[in-house]
C-alpha cells in the first residue's frame, strides 16, 4: 500500500467526485488533469485512485502500512509468491476497468442492468444508504 501511496502522490487527495466526473462543467478539465500515459483513459485512472484510497485508510491503515525485512526481500518474495498478474487483474475488476465475467452467474444479470437498477431504487428511496 506504501508503494501505492508513493506512486499515486497528492492524486488521491484531490480525487473528484462522481458528481464533478459527470457534471459537464467540469468534466472536460478533469479528464485532462488526470490524463496519464496514452491508452489508459482518465476514468480507469481515477478508478484506480479511488480504489488505492479505499484500501488505504481506515482500521486497516497500520496492517497495510506495516513493512517487514528489507525493501529488495520484499520486492523477491512479492515477485515469486503474490500471483501479481492476477491481482493487478482483480484490481481492474473491482475499480470497474474490466468486466467481471461471473457476476451475471452470481447476481442473474449484467453488471449494468444491476447497477442501473439500484441507482433507480435509490433515487426512488426504495433502499436507504447510510
């Protein structure tokens, strides 16, 4: 997560929010603020950010944040044991940059028509949010 942290910098701290994101005021400099390297759209970045700042703070701030052995141990073990490929996968999946391709067999729909019925159900207030 420190790594994370570092590599992301001051990102996180001035994430937008959904509403700056589709407001169209605002959306056309934000997309160029965080613009990154070509084929990665501003959208996947601000994903990934968000899910960098969900992960990272809370009760489980120290937990992640707490090192062990030298950083070039760590960088071997990570490298020989993590399934890094896999989980740079599910990161993309749970950021919404990729599909997750068992959702529909574990929900009974797509991913969209789920998600667009729970937005509707909220702003119906047929589901509280706390």
């Amino acid at each position: 997560m420190r790594l994370a942290q570092d590599i992301a910098g001051g990102k996180i701290i001035t994430l937008p929010s959904e509403k700056d994101l589709e407001n169209p005021e605002t959306m056309e400099i934000l997309t160029e603020c965080f613009a990154g390297k070509e084929g990665f759209p501003p959208r996947d970045i601000i994903k990934m950010l968000r899910l960098i700042e969900n992960m990272s703070v809370g009760a489980g701030l120290p937990e992640a944040m707490h090192g062990a052995g030298s950083p070039a141990a760590q960088k071997i073990m990570i490298a020989r044991r993590s399934g890094i490929d896999r989980k740079m996968e599910l990161a993309k999946i749970i950021a919404g940059i990729h599909k997750d391709k068992y959702f529909e067999d574990i929900i009974g729909k797509d991913e969209t028509a789920h998600w667009d019925e729970v937005k509707k159900k909220i702003k119906e207030k047929k589901v509280q949010i706390y």
